[in-house]
C-alpha cells in the first residue's frame, strides 16, 4: 500500500496518542476530521495499523527485571526454529522474539518480576528445547524505549 503525506502525518500522530479525535487528526494532517476517521480506518482494514494498544511501565505492575536474550539452536532445522517461534508465541513473559543472522538465532526480550522469576522461565521455556546455548543481558535501564516507526522527518542529534 502506498502512503502519501497525510497518511504518514496520521500515522505519526496515532503512534504517540492512538486516542486523538478526529478533530486532532485533522488539525495535524490538514485534513477533514470525516477524511481523517476514514484514512484512519483504511489504514486499520489494510493493516497497516496491526493493533491499538495501552504501553506500561513494567516496574508500576511489578515487573521489575528486564532480560534481553539470545539464544542459539543446537541446529537450524525447519522443525525445531517452527517449534521455538511458537512456544516463545505462548509464553507472556516475552514481549519480543525476534529471529535473527548472525551468532545467534534468535532475540528475545523478557520481562519478570525478579531474578528468580526470569530462572523460572528459562527452566519452563529453554531446557529440554533443543537449545545449544544462551546468553542474558539484564537491563539496567531503559534509557530510551518506543515502539514508533520513524515516517516523517528524521531528526538529527
């Protein structure tokens, strides 16, 4: 699908605040609030938005560790990358499981309440999972977090 300045501009805006109206959106995008909402949808329909979400702060519900992990299959066989995708689809501690070139095979990123809790998810989810090896890097801080794609101007710092 191909996007023009004023969807980019409404894309842009809905991925800071997903609650503006349409008289907002359409005072960004230079737009009818009516033109806005119906862009908007199509945009939803077309699924270029995926999905309208709430994003917390992990500490306030007590999820207080971070763990970006990289794992290594013991091979790269169709079956088994098939078989971990899906399990790691399941397991609500992984926020994001990316699967990747280069050492490892595959990225994830982990929340938990504690240290323990994070040991608990890798006995559940990577013993006996035809895992060779993986690494932890636990957060220290998030010194920047988004989840927006860059659509308009780039700034540079």
């Amino acid at each position: 699908m191909e996007l023009d300045d004023f969807d980019r501009r409404l894309l842009d805006a809905l991925q800071k605040n997903n609650r503006l109206t349409g008289e907002e959106l359409a005072t960004i995008a230079g737009l009818s609030a009516a033109a806005c909402l119906r862009r908007v949808q199509r945009l939803r329909d077309e699924g270029v938005i995926e999905r309208d979400v709430s994003l917390l702060a992990p500490a306030a519900v007590g999820m207080r560790v971070t763990v970006v992990l990289m794992v290594t299959l013991e091979r790269e066989r169709p079956d088994l990358v098939d078989e971990f995708k899906q399990a790691m689809r399941r397991a609500p501690e992984v926020q994001q499981c990316l699967y990747v070139t280069g050492p490892a095979d595959f990225v994830l990123i982990v929340t938990a309440a504690d240290v323990a809790d994070y040991e608990a998810f890798t006995r559940r989810h990577l013993f006996e999972r035809h895992i060779r090896r993986f690494e932890s890097l636990v957060v220290l801080d998030r010194v920047k977090s988004e989840t927006a794609i860059p659509l308009t101007e780039r700034r540079q710092t």
